[in-house]
C-alpha cells in the first residue's frame, strides 16, 4: 500500500508534542504515532515510552521539516 505521508520526526515525545503543536499553528495537520501509548492501551508493556514518530503529507514536507529543524537545532 501506498502513502502520501512521509516521516519528519523520530524521537522525544515531549519536542514532538512541540513540533505538533507548531505544525498545526502552520495549518499542517500531522499524524502522530505513538507506539507506547498504544502498547499501554491495548495492555501490554513497551520500551518505546516517550518516543514517537510524526509524519506529514508529503506536498507539506518543507515546510514542516523547516519547523523540525528550527525545534530541534542545538544552541
């Protein structure tokens, strides 16, 4: 099966959240993928806790991998 969505970020889910928040303020509307929220909610354990994954369509690739390398650069 075939996606139009790509993966921007891979990691920390508190600066994931960040970046979410930030994209949707653009008007991009990310899909968030957390592995061990849904692990907990189907009752089993993960060691995934506090990673996650967001992906984006991918007509809105450049704007949203700006927004994740404006979050993410080191000072």
């Amino acid at each position: 099966m075939e996606s139009n969505y790509i993966k921007i970020y891979s990691g920390n889910a508190i600066i994931g959240k960040r970046i979410e928040l930030e994209l949707l303020e653009l008007g991009i509307s990310p899909i968030c993928k957390d592995e061990g929220e849904s692990a907990r909610l189907a009752g089993f354990a993960s060691s995934m806790l506090g990673n996650i994954e967001l992906h984006v369509n991918q007509d809105e690739k450049e704007k949203a991998l700006a927004v994740v390398a404006k979050l993410t650069a080191k000072p």
